[in-house]
C-alpha cells in the first residue's frame, strides 16, 4: 500500500516539545492577543503591563498595600506595590514555570483576575529584560531574566524597602518591533483601577490616579455628552453600578469583573441590560421597546467572581455563568440587584424619574417617526448589496463576539478609481471596500431620520450592520481612505460627523480609522521609497543621491493597484481616531461643523498653514 504525499514526512522527528518560553515566543498571540506596536489600546505591550499590574491590585484587594508606582522610562517599565511581596524561596518558580502560583489557593486570592498563572510569566517570556524583586519582613530576593531564560540568580540579602513586589521589564523589538507605550492608553488603564479601588493610590510617572467615588468618577469623567439627570450610582456586596442617560444616540458601557475591564462584555452585560429594560418597564408600568429604553444609556457596571472564566486569556469577555461554586447565577444576581435598588432609587428621586421617562418617550416618538422610512431603507440596502453596487465584501468578518477575526477591515473610499484600486490591491478574505458616491452630506444637528433618507449613509450603515447595537458590526477596523486634499480632507471630517453624531460608541471604542497613505513616492533605477511626509521626501532624495524621480501622489486614484498592496498590507499605516476625556462631542463638533462663527474663523487663521510653510 502506497502512502499518501502527505503522510511521508509525518514521522516522531515530526513531534516536537517546546519550553514553556518559547512556545510562549512562538504562539505569543495566544498569551497576549494580538502585538502590535503600541499604536493601539489593544496592542500586546499594554497587556504585557497590565498583566503586571493585576497582580498588584490582586494584592490590595486582599488588604495589603494602598499605593501602587508605575514608571516609564525609554519603553522600559516598572511597577511597585507594597504588598505581602512574593514568598522568597518562590521567586524563580512564580515568573518561570507555568501553572505556578498562588491563585490556585482561593483562601489566598478570593476574588482575582488572574487563575492561570500565565500573565507573569508571558511578559518575562517576550521582554528581552526583566527583573523580580520580592520584599519580605526585612529580606529582599531578586532574579533577573532575558527573554524567560534565568540570568542572574541574586543571593537573598537584607533590606530595609516595604513588603511588597517590584516587577522591571522591557519588552523585546524582535517580538514587538519598533514599540512606543502611548501616555493615553497607560492612563486610562490606570484610572479605571483607581476606580475600581477607591483608597487605592497609582503614581505613574509623577502623576497621582486616585478615586474617591468609584464608578461615579468614571461616569463623570469619561462622560461626551450631557446627562439628562444626576448619575445613579449603587453599590451591593460584589457589584456596583452608576447608570444615567445623555443626549446621544447608541449605548455606552463600560464593564468589569475583579477590576478587569472587559471590554468586549459578556455574561454580566447581558444580564444588566435584560435586568434594566425589566425594571424600567415595571417601574412605569409600560411595555416600553427595548431600543428606546437604552437608546442614549451609559453606564458602568462593576462585579467580583469567585474563580471568573474567560473567553480569552486576555480577559476581555466573561464566560461564567455563575457568581461562584456555590453562588447564584449572574443573570439572578444582577436582576435581584437592580430590580431593587433602581427600583426604590426611582421611587425616591421624582427628578430623575421624570427625566429618564422623557428621554424614553423621545426616542419612541423618534423611533415611530421613521418606521416607515426604516422599512424602504433596509429593503434598499438589501437589494444594493445583492447586486454589489456599492459593497465588496471580504469573506471573513468581525463581531464582539469573534476575537479570532480581529484583523477583519472596511475601507470608505471616495470615487470609482480609488475604490477600483483598493479592491485590486486588498486582501479579499478580510478587507472589504464602500465606494461613496460624492461629498457626504453635514449631519450636524440633524436626527436620525437622516441616516435612513440619505442614500449612502443609509448603505453604510447597512454595510457595517449597526443599526440596533455594535456588537453586530461586521468588520474590527473601519477605515476612511480619502486623497490627500482638501476635499479629502473634507470628507472625512463629514464621516467622522456622521459616526460621532450617530455612533459614537464606534469611535469610543477604537474601531475607526484614517488611513495614511504616501504623499510622495521618490525612485532612481534601483530603488523606490515610499514617503509620508515632506521630511521623509527630503531624506529620500538625499539617500537616493541625484536628481531621483518625484511623485507626488494628491489622490488614491493615482495610486496603482499594484503599489497600493504595499500601504493596506498588515503593516499598513492607521491613525485611530480618538476622543480626549474632556472632549464634549456636542461641543466639538458645534465648533467645527455648526455655522460659522467668529471663534472657528480665528482658529482657522491662527492654525492656516500654506504650502511654503511646509516645504521651508
């Protein structure tokens, strides 16, 4: 009997055994996520930190410790808490074996983030430096590592330094790239810790996050509209919840277990959003619809787990079920809860009540007004996208609740021949491509009637499926690719209008992006460089020597397919499109999409900046 091709070199020399290290190094990406270059909130070096800082929180849940200190310094980080500090004589076993560590004790952790005893041990693995130091009753024991593989194996010496951990590491370029740890992204995680541990102090880089009133500070701090009425904030043995409306279309959440924020939801999400629409509709004593009950909500929502399952090990989604071994379920304990305490806050606080009530009424009557319209719009957009007019489709796409299909993307593009020249160049198992047909139209002030009478905003919508919620959008990255122009220019301020206005949680959630793309490209006969700025053109035509070929490149179209593949390849160039936290969407966007007026036209001079100016 012949053997089949592909069974003659599958033999024991096939089978191999990894160390832990480099296996962790080989499949990093079933540790840490995606990697990234700290471009991203998401991005792997940040889970490298947090993983860190988890075990540092675990602590002060316990009771130890009430400060925490982060350093930054040349990519390199380091993190302090004043903890019990690791047992001395485990010190090497904690940051180097797997499924090592004192989580598995729940008399030690109760309610922890970490289960596995992985996190620690994957950023030793991908740092090319890192150093443990345990302090413990006067004595100190530290070990340093490169790339998971022990260095130095310090002898255990007095000290006079607090209990507790220090954790130093940097993470490895040859995993990571040319990294860069963003400000923005540390602080945010930081200050949702602060929150969820109020007494608890974080010094990052001379900077102090500390909260006093837990969710109601994030509530407040991180709200981009105004609230209709004062946050409702409870607590409970294992939860604590802040809750109001704003003027806003969508929802906004931002949930927890065990201090880690879960960005994707999971179990408990869907039991506060069931559990709210339940007592609202109680309380008043109507069946009102669900998508009017939420329309506009933001809340936060915050639970402690005994023994938390995960869909991922980096912690984004909840899995359990249930409370505990020997808890109730999730469902039965947010429900009980809320139909409680939200129920007697209402009794209590008329104001409040009153206000939530006319929200919902708004968004019915706005609901009922555009029924019709809604009805025409998706039958449009139905048969639009089965003849293909407006929508290439990728084959592979993106949901909450799919993290394997992260890289799944959507380009806006402007025009036949930009379009044309994506669809050519892109990866057709994950990148998808929306033609608009001329400007979009302003949407500042306007209401949501017009996302369903407007043609090709209804076909967007449509094309990313996000009409009722985000978790059905269809694609991770929604990226607006226009020329490099002003009307480029001006079409995307349009579109980031449009999903501001309309989608806001898009935007808060880090799913839309610009695309950049080369303003020139400068060749002789051996080389061609790519460049995205008049800094780089200059460099380029230094290297190049004299008298190279300039391009400059003022629209998509210009750009062949066949060079585009270079710009939308997995190393493509994103610019997240991000909201500071004390940014007011209305605010911003009356000042630079409302009517004119004397403080955008003074803006605009003080800002204007002419070609001379670049090219000098």
């Amino acid at each position: 009997m012949e053997s089949s091709p592909n069974n003659q070199n599958y033999s024991e020399d096939s089978i191999r055994t990894l160390d832990w290290q480099e296996h962790i190094r080989k499949r990093p990406g079933m540790y840490i996520g995606k990697l990234g270059d700290g471009t991203y909130a998401d991005d792997g070096i940040y889970v490298l930190l947090k993983e860190v800082m988890d075990n540092s929180i675990d602590e002060y849940m316990m009771g130890n410790g009430k400060k925490i200190d982060v350093k930054l310094v040349d990519g390199r980080v380091s993190i302090r808490d004043y903890g019990r500090g690791i047992p001395l004589g485990k010190v090497i076993d904690v940051a180097s074996k797997m499924n090592t560590g004192a989580k598995y004790d729940s008399k030690a952790f109760k309610k922890s983030v970490g289960l596995n005893g992985v996190g620690i041990k994957a950023v030793n693995a991908l740092s090319i430096d890192f150093k443990v130091k345990a302090f413990r009753d006067g004595e100190c024991k530290q070990v340093d590592f490169s790339c998971g593989n022990l260095t130095t194996d310090y002898p255990q010496e007095t000290t006079k330094e607090a209990n507790g951990t220090y954790i130093e590491f940097l993470p490895d370029a040859e995993i990571f790239g040319k990294f860069t740890f963003q400000d923005e992204y540390i602080e945010t995680l930081l200050r949702n810790y602060s929150y969820l541990n109020t007494g608890l102090t974080i010094n990052y880089n001379g900077t102090a996050f500390q909260s006093k009133n837990g969710l109601l500070d994030l509530l407040t701090e991180n709200m981009t509209s105004p609230q209709l009425y004062p946050i409702i904030h409870l607590f409970g043995e294992d939860v604590e919840i802040a809750l109001t409306h704003g003027n806003q279309y969508g929802e906004e959440y931002y949930t927890f277990v065990n201090g880690q924020h879960t960005t994707q939801g999971g179990t408990h999400l869907l039991a506060f959003r069931e559990a709210i629409v339940k007592t609202v509709r109680d309380y008043y004593s109507k069946n009102f619809d669900v998508l009017d009950i939420r329309s506009g909500l933001i809340a936060a929502v915050s639970i402690k787990v005994e023994e938390p399952v995960f869909e991922s090990q980096t912690k984004t989604k909840l899995g359990s079920k249930d409370m505990g071994p020997n808890g109730p379920s999730v469902r039965n304990f947010l429900f009980d809860f809320i139909t409680q305490k939200l129920d007697n806050y209402l009794h209590k606080n008329a104001e409040a009540s009153d206000a939530m009530l006319r929200k919902i009424i708004d968004s019915e009557k706005e609901r009922k007004a555009i029924s019709g319209i809604q009805k025409l719009a998706r039958e449009r957009a139905k048969k639009v996208s089965l003849h293909n007019k407006k929508l290439r489709d990728c084959r592979i796409h993106y949901t909450s609740k799919d993290e394997l299909k992260l890289d799944s993307s959507i380009f806006i593009t402007e025009g036949d021949s930009a379009s044309g020249s994506i669809t050519k160049a892109r990866n057709v198992n994950s990148q998808a491509v929306f033609s608009l047909k001329g400007k979009p139209l302003n949407t500042f002030g306007l209401t949501r009637k017009i996302v369903y009478e407007n043609e090709e905003f209804n076909l967007l919508q449509a094309a990313l499926d996000i009409e009722e919620s985000l978790e059905t959008l269809r694609y991770n990255h929604v990226i607006i690719a226009t020329d490099a122009d002003v009307d480029g220019m001006h079409i995307r301020l349009l579109l980031i209008t449009f999903f501001l206005q309309f989608f806001p949680e898009l935007v808060k959630n880090g799913h839309l992006y610009i695309l950049q793309t080369p303003l020139f490209r400068v060749r002789n006969k051996s080389k061609t460089i790519y460049c995205y700025s008049e800094e780089e053109r200059q460099k380029a035509v230094k290297e190049l020597g004299v008298n190279p070929e300039i391009t400059r490149f003022k629209g998509l179209g210009e750009i062949s397919p066949d060079e585009f593949k270079y710009f939308i390849n997995k190393d493509m160039r994103l610019e997240p499109v991000r909201m500071k936290r004390d940014y007011s969407i209305k605010d911003l966007l009356d000042f630079y999409m409302g009517k004119n007026t004397p403080e955008r036209q003074n803006f605009i001079i003080d800002n204007l900046m002419i070609e001379e100016d670049l090219i000098n």
